[in-house]
C-alpha cells in the first residue's frame, strides 16, 4: 500500500469521527500524522471487516456483537471474506494465440440450438456460428456455472430415482342402496290386514321377525287342503300326495316356518303370521290395520345396507384410467377424518352429454351403518401402476411443448440437457420413460435459469465473436466469404 493511500485512508477514518486534517498549513506534526498512517496501514491489513454468529447461522454485525447466550460473535477479516465470484481477467494475447493455434472441431449455433457445421457459416439472423475447439468441454451442449451463480440462483439436483406414481382422481358422489338387498313383502292373494307389529319406517329388523298378521280366504283353502291330504288315512304317508297343496301353499308365499307349524299341529290358523325376509332397514310401511290388501300391493319394502353402493361421476378425461377393480377410499362429508374403503364394481358405458361426466359404482362395507342413502362422499380412486417406474419431479422438465428435456447435473458446475420421453404424472413426480438411467442427478430447482443463461451466453458470445472478426482477409482486396 503507498503512502498517498494510507494518508486518504488516515483521512477518511478521521473524517468519519469528525476530526479535521490539514497537512498543508502545519496544524498538525508530520509525526503525528505519520502516526494515523501507521494506524490507518494496520487497520487496513488486520482489523476485522465484519462480525458474524459463532454458530455459523446467517447473523451478522458491523460492530462487536454477541449472542443471547452471551458468546461473542467472531471476527471476519479481510483475507476470511469468502467470495464465490470469479475473479475478472483481463483479455491476455498469449491465450488469444493458444486459442487460435488449437484445432477447430466444428462449428454450433450461436443460440444454443442442436445444429452445427463443420465449415463456417451463419444462421438466419446473419449471427456467425461458433467455433468449438480441440479440449473444449462445451461441445456437447453443456454449461458451466460458477460456485458463486448456483449458491444464488439456488440450484438443488436430486438424482432420478424408480417410485410409484401415485394418481389419483377425484370425483363426488352420493351413497346409492344394494338393488340386490332390497325386499318387499306383498301378497299374491287378496288379503286383510289383521294386525302389523311395532314396526315403522326407519327401524331396523332382522330376518324372521314379525311383521303383521293376515287373514286370506285363499290361504286358508290352500292350507285345509294340504292338511286333508296328508291326515288322510289313504294318503297319509305316500310322499307323491300333498305335494301339489303343499306347493300351492308356497305360491301363495305363505312362510316356511308357517308351514311348518301346520304339519306339526294338523291345524289351520285362523291368522298367518307374516315376517321379515331379511336383516335391514324398513324403508317403506303400507300396512295398516284392518286394510284389505290386494295381490301385488306392497306393504312392507325392507333394505339391508350392510354393504352400500357409493355412485361417483367421473370426468371424462379421466376414463382412460378408470377399471373395474381399482381400490377407492370414500369420504363422507358427515365424518370428516374417517375413510371407507371399497374398490370399483361397475363402470357404466353411458356419458352425460350435459357434464361430460361417466358414472362409476362402488361397493362400500358399511358394518356400522353409517353410511345412509343419498348422503354426499368424495371417492378418491388410486389409478397409478403398482410397479415403480424411473421418475424425476415435475419441477425438473423443461417443456416446450412439443419437446421436453431435463438438466443433468455432471458435477463441477457443469450441467448438461438432455432431452427425455414423458409418461403418466401424479403426487408431483413424473414418469421418464426414455432419456435418463436411474441416479442421474437432475436439477430440480432454478433450472430455467441455467437454460436461460446458456441461450443468452451462446447469443453473446456469437455477437462477440463477430464484432471481433477481422473486416476483411486481403485476397486481392477483397474479404473472404466464409464457404456455405
């Protein structure tokens, strides 16, 4: 360091602290000012520039410091300072020459595109191609970047793994009765009502249990009939007869265990008693007493909704993905945090020409009883392959449209593009199905940045390049035309 800049520097410190310096007018001894010099020259050299956690945690301070603990925080001087900028340097014409000595493979375009040429020649714009010499390690399409860019761009890579694609679709619902679980108890004869058990809409019975009880003119013919044939002294123990009153009484849906009683006792009851054809719900109560019922009137319509269906209208453009068997997990929105699983049993072949929407049917278990009909769900359907594939995050295509391409990470700062073929995407992973090997580090994060500043410096370097082109190569006066 001279003397002049140790006295600006003197000068400067003592100007901060409001002191005035004159050299000039003999205010001051040359000693003394020989002396801030001396001060200002050690500063420069040894005094800290800055003050930073002891931790290595992002906290720093221009001045002594310490932390909440009560440690100081550590000194950073001058030659500590870590820069991850590259140092400018200024053009040297010995490795011009070198440059210029080496061997030229071929030519690039100067926007970075795939197209080269072994002789020099320009691209559309008039911009002249690139020439990549002997030992360059450009010449694949790679860029360099240097520790101090990606620490500021913040470049992440993670190298391409095999995963399960996990997709899934969404589509709401409402919950939908077992059509095979539905019963109804109606006579085949006319009928009146005697009496109906304490049972109402919405109770629950079980198979077997009374229902009602009816009186049928009809019946009670069937019945002395069958019980006359096989009282009979003639025909009491042949098996042929009383087959036919027996089956005319099972026509008539009288019940087995009423049947039953009858051969047991060798009596005709005044009043059947009807009863419950299955465990479920009563859906539906039309029997009242006293009523006349005539055949085919519906008196009692019972459903067992043990197992439900949960019918889901699935977008069409996601059809492709749907099939019969896929597991499903039901969320009803009157149980928030509890899934019900079940898996699909019917894809219907019709599309709603209004919400472009297909319908889907799901068998759900419903043990419990809490599902109920027409309550609202949201069916999740997981329609990804079982089998792991080679992916990468979606964050890490490049797509143009009508081409994708990644950036591979080599190492040193060198990150190279290569194009690659997609396939399904779900859970923000997408499948590689050509292009990559499994642990390829791709980059994941700023990698439209590296692309950016690979097109922008092959642009740059290509208007350098032919700024700096000599105007002419004299051959009779008249420049070279570089050959096509």
């Amino acid at each position: 360091m001279t003397r002049t800049r140790l006295i600006g520097t003197a000068a400067a410190f003592l100007a901060a602290a409001g002191v005035a310096l004159f050299v000039g007018d003999g205010m001051r001894p040359q000693s003394e000012i020989d002396h801030l010099v001396s001060a200002a020259s050690a500063a420069d050299a040894g005094a800290p520039i800055y003050f930073r956690d002891p931790d290595g945690k992002p906290f720093y301070s221009l001045t002594p410091k310490k932390t909440p603990d009560g440690r100081d925080y550590r000194a950073i001087h001058a030659g500590e300072d870590v820069s991850f900028d590259e140092p400018e340097q200024a053009p040297n014409m010995a490795t011009a020459d070198a440059k210029r000595d080496r061997k030229i493979k071929y030519y690039r375009n100067p926007m970075g595109l795939p197209d080269t040429s072994p002789v020099p020649r320009k691209d559309s714009m008039g911009m002249d191609y690139i020439p990549v010499y002997e030992g360059d390690d450009s010449d694949d399409g790679s860029v360099r970047l240097s520790p101090g860019k990606i620490q500021r761009t913040g470049v992440k890579s993670e190298p391409a793994k095999l995963r399960r694609i996990k997709i899934q679709v969404r589509a709401p619902g409402t919950i939908q009765l077992d059509e095979r679980r539905i019963s109804v108890v109606a006579m085949r004869a006319e009928s009146f009502v005697q009496k109906v058990a304490d049972v109402t809409t919405g109770s629950r019975v079980t198979k077997g249990q009374p229902l009602m009880e009816i009186y049928s003119s009809a019946v009670a013919s069937a019945a002395a009939e069958y019980l006359a044939t096989i009282t009979s002294k003639t025909t009491a123990g042949i098996e042929p007869y009383g087959r036919g009153s027996r089956q005319r009484l099972v026509n008539l849906d009288v019940p087995e265990p009423v049947i039953a009683e009858m051969e047991k006792s060798h009596s005709v009851p005044i009043t059947i008693q009807w009863s419950s054809p299955r465990d479920g719900i009563v859906l539906q109560r039309n029997a009242i007493e006293g009523m006349r019922a005539q055949p085919g009137d519906v008196l009692f319509r019972i459903a067992d909704i043990s197992q439900v269906w949960a019918t889901v209208d699935v977008a069409e453009r996601d059809l492709g993905n749907i099939k019969v068997g896929q597991p499903v997990t039901v969320r009803a929105r009157s149980y928030p945090g509890r899934d019900f699983g079940g898996q699909i049993s019917v894809v219907y072949p019709l599309v709603n020409k209004e919400t472009r929407t297909a319908r889907v049917r799901v068998e759900l278990a419903n043990t419990d009883l809490a599902l109920l009909p027409d309550m609202y769900v949201d069916a999740e359907i997981d329609t990804g392959n079982p089998a792991p594939v080679l992916s990468v995050a979606e964050s890490a295509v490049l797509d143009t449209g009508s081409r994708q391409a990644v950036l591979v990470d080599k190492g040193q700062g060198r990150f190279e593009p290569r194009e690659v073929k997609l396939g399904r995407r779900g859970d923000g992973y997408v499948e590689i199905r050509d292009g990559l090997a499994e642990g390829d580090a791709i980059v994941t994060t700023a990698n439209f940045l590296i692309d950016a500043e690979s097109n922008l410096k092959a642009a740059l370097k290509g208007f350098a390049e032919a700024g700096n082109a000599p105007e002419a190569d004299s051959v009779g006066g008249k420049a070279m035309e570089p050959k096509p």
